[in-house]
C-alpha cells in the first residue's frame, strides 16, 4: 500500500505566556492507503494536535507532512484549503452542524465549495445521507435529530465529496454508549470498503476495532500495536 500521510520529526510548539508549549516533539508517522488508525493517549498528549497536522489544518513548527507525496508546506494556504476540501473529510466531538438548514443542505456544504452545481449537490447529499442510514430524515433540521443522527449527518457531509482520507477526532465523545457503538461501526463498515480511516478517541471500544493504534504521551509515541479485529 502507498503511503498517503507521512509525518516526518514532527514538532509542534504553541506560545504559552512568554514561551511555548511543545505539543508534538518529533514525531514520525505513516498512514497507508486504506488503513484504519487508531491514536490513543490521555487528555492533553497531542492527539488532536496530531489530528489537524494530518489534515492540513495546522502547520508543523518543525518537520514535514506530506499527503500522497506533497510537501504540505509547499502549498499555498487556497492549495490546503483545496486540499482539505476535495481530499478529506472531518468529523468532529461536536458535529459542527449549522442549526438553520436541513440535514441534506449540511451534507451539501463542501461541495458548495467545490463549486458542484446545484442538481447534483442535491443527488450526491441524499446518497451520502442513505449511505449513513438517514435519508428519511433529510429535511430535519439539527435539532430535531438525536445526538447519534447528528453525528451520522456530519459524516455524510465529511464523505460527500469522496475523500481519500476520513479523520474524526473523538467522534463518539459526546454520545451515549448505544449510539457510540453505531458510529464505530460505521467507520468499520466505511473501511471495510476501502477508505482510509484515522480516530483519535480514549475510548478503549474504538482502539478495538482498528487495525492498528498508535498510543502518545506528552507529545510522542509512546507505543505502536496491532488492533485486536
Ligand atoms: P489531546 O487531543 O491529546 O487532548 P491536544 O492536541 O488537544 O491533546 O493538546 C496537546 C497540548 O497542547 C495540551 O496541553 C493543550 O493544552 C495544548 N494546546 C492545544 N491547542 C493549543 C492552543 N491552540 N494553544 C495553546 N496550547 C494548546
């Protein structure tokens, strides 16, 4: 397999007062095409952090990443925008739904981004809302879904412009032990048809299901193994 995300002496510092947090201290990562990655670590190691280097939403300190091949840091920030928008789909703890418009026109978004034309916004955000098991509750509005609706729609909308790559940063974080269960599954069922997937979660269930974890502490790898499925 390729490799699609490589992370290479990662460092990443934020500024704290008059000096800086380390975040990430040097941190060597490969994510082949079609894995499922698991990260793992308690609160505070950097796996968020670790998240949006992989996604091009944060820039190293120091170090590299590269997506198939590219130097991130050779692109413009309207090439990572790009980026993001086309080649990766983000799930997050909170859903980040907008509250005024239906579920289907949330999983339109990106491609209004992309510039697809309207007809078809319409088609592929219906088929991503059936792929996730809630096109009977496309006109429903955030707020009248359950948690683990809302989440399903966010994945709708991370999937809808067929990304190479699935990131979902504590995706069951906020859910209830049931609805949680659906959602691991979910990305299970997502891999099992060949997409690359990454979830940072402390949650032991969701290290259970991946093919592989990597556990971080205070900012490096602490330790790498196969999941148990
Ligand atoms: P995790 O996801 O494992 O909980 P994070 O990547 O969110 O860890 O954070 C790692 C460390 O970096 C934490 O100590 C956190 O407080 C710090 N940190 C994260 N984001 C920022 C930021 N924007 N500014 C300053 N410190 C931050």
């Amino acid at each position: 397999m390729n490799p699609l995300v490589e992370l290479r002496k990662v460092v990443k510092d934020y500024p704290l007062g008059e000096t800086v947090f380390r975040a990430l201290r040097g941190v060597d990562l490969t994510v082949l095409e079609g894995e499922f990655l698991a990260i793992t670590g308690p609160s505070g190691s950097g796996k968020s952090t670790l998240l949006h280097l992989m996604g091009a939403l944060h820039r190293p300190t120091s170090g590299q990443v590269l997506f198939e091949g590219v130097d991130l840091s050779n692109l413009s920030p309207h090439e990572l925008a790009r980026l993001r928008n086309l080649k990766i789909g983000f799930v997050f703890q909170q859903f980040h739904l907008l509250p005024r418009i239906t579920a289907w026109e949330n999983v339109a978004l990106p491609m209004v981004y992309a510039r697809v034309r309207p007809a078809e916004r319409r088609e592929r955000a219906m088929e991503a809302l059936a792929r996730v098991g809630l096109l009977e509750f496309a006109r429903h509005r955030p707020n009248q879904l359950s948690g683990g609706q809302q989440q399903r729609v966010a994945i709708a909308r991370a999937l809808v412009n067929n990304p190479k790559l699935l990131l979902a940063d504590e995706p069951t974080g906020n859910l209830d032990t049931q609805s949680g269960r659906e959602i691991v599954e979910l990305f299970v069922s997502l891999h099992g048809e060949g997409r690359t997937v990454v979830i940072v979660s402390h949650e032991p269930e969701v290290a259970f299901r991946a093919k592989r974890v990597v556990v971080l502490r205070d900012g490096v790898i602490q330790e790498e193994r196969r999941g148990l499925c």
